[in-house]
C-alpha cells in the first residue's frame, strides 16, 4: 500500500536525511587506499550513533553491517570486511539512517585515485541518470515515467540498467510501496501523488545487465565483472515536483 505523508512525517524524514547526508560527508573525508570497509562501517555506525539516529541496514533481515559497502563490480549490498580499498577502485556507500522512527536512504559512488575515463564517465553518468528520472518528479506524473526517463539516459551513454533491483517507497519503513524501476514504459505505474516519499536510485553497469548474488546471500555483482555505479536520493513529491531530502 502507498502512504501519503504528512507535512509533520516529512519534516520527520528531513531530520533523519539531515544526518545521513551529513554521515556520507564525513566518510567521503575518511575515504583513503589502505582503509578497510570494516573501519568505514565503523565510523558510519559512530556517528549516526552519535546523532541519536540508528543506522537501519543493522540487522535488516539479518544483514549484520551498518551499511552495504560495494566496491567495483559489486553493484549492492556489500558487506563490510577486512578487505583494503586501492587506488582505482570506486567505492559505493549506501545505508539508511533511522531517526524518530522515519528513515532516510542515500548512496554514492567515491573514486579512489585514478581511474580509467570510462570509470569516470559511469560514476557521472549514473548521477546524471538520476536527475533526468528526478525530471519526471510531480503529481500526475507516474512511476514508470521516472523509469524509462533514467533507462532512456542510460542508453543514450552506452551502460546497462540492472533490472533485478529497484528504488521503493520510504516512510516509517525502509522499504515501501510503490516499487521504483529504473527501467519502463512511460505513462505506467502508480500515480504520482503529493506527499508520496520515494528513492529513485539509479544502478547502472559498463558491462551486461546481469547480475548474480554471492554465496553470502547478500552481495550482487555483475556478471562479466565490469563495474557498476550507484547513485541514491530521498526524494518528497510536492505541490509543484520534488524535494530532494538527502541533497547535497
């Protein structure tokens, strides 16, 4: 079922986007070769934490990290471990940060050093989708013209559209109705409807489409091993479009 929020449950979900924005901001200064995604999950824990929020992928369906840590070719949901980042890897940080029982939820893609310009171009190009689906934020509007909107840019820069995983509604859960694809026909799906909360999150490959899950039942990662980007914002359908709550 999709839930309209209230004015009081948005400015509720504000605060919690407040911290995670703030939290992607600190771990983007911590960001070095020779760290380990376990520290990185540390320090993201730490301060969310210290803001009185929780950091709610902790214990998820039994995922047991305060964030999905994914570098290259993992495309989500990877969990944190001893492993070192290096120079040329891209590091995507996604979590969800709960606070007065509202959530947030927000990923980026970092570049670690120096890249390939094909790298570079993915992890930009997959942001830039994201706003062209954002363009089709507004009441009347629907799902799907979010979806074909960010497929369309896809294609036009040459990357794949992981099919498998999808954006979601957000409100007292993390994952709501209405499912958000970042693939489509225009004109289909739910209606867009002032006070609806979702994450339009973006996931798109050098590579093939596929994907496959690792044994630990969490990690999805592509299936040539090419590498994927990941870009993800809390956006509020407003009276006259969008408000990005975990912007920038």
């Amino acid at each position: 079922m999709i839930t309209i929020k209230s004015q009081r449950e948005i400015d509720l979900m504000r605060k919690a986007a407040r911290i995670n924005v703030d939290a992607h901001k600190y771990i983007e200064s911590k960001l070095r070769p020779g760290i380990t995604t376990k520290k990185l999950d540390k320090l993201i824990y730490d301060y969310v934490i210290k803001k009185d929020a929780y950091p709610s992928c902790l214990g998820y369906e039994g995922f047991p990290a305060s964030a999905c840590i994914s570098l290259n070719d993992e495309v989500v949901h990877g969990i944190p471990d001893d492993r070192k980042i290096k120079d040329g890897d891209i590091v995507k940080i996604d979590f969800t940060v709960r606070k007065d029982g509202y959530e947030s939820d927000m990923s980026r893609t970092y570049i670690i050093g120096d890249v390939p310009l094909e790298i570079k171009n993915l992890v930009e190009n997959t942001k830039k989708a994201f706003y062209e689906g954002l363009k089709e934020v507004k009441p009347g509007n629907r799902v799907g013209d979010i979806s074909n909107a960010i497929e369309t840019y896809a294609h036009e820069c040459g990357l794949s559209v992981v099919e498998e995983l999808t954006g979601h509604g957000i409100g007292t859960d993390m994952h709501e109705d209405p499912e958000v694809p970042n693939y489509g026909m225009p004109h289909k799906g739910p209606v867009l409807k002032e006070g609806m909360v979702i994450a339009i999150e973006p996931m798109l490959n050098l590579g093939t489409k596929e994907v496959f899950m690792l044994d630990n039942d969490w990690t999805v990662v592509t299936k040539d091993g090419k590498f994927s980007a990941h870009y993800e914002n809390t956006v509020v359908v407003t009276k006259d479009g969008y408000e990005i709550l975990t912007g920038d």
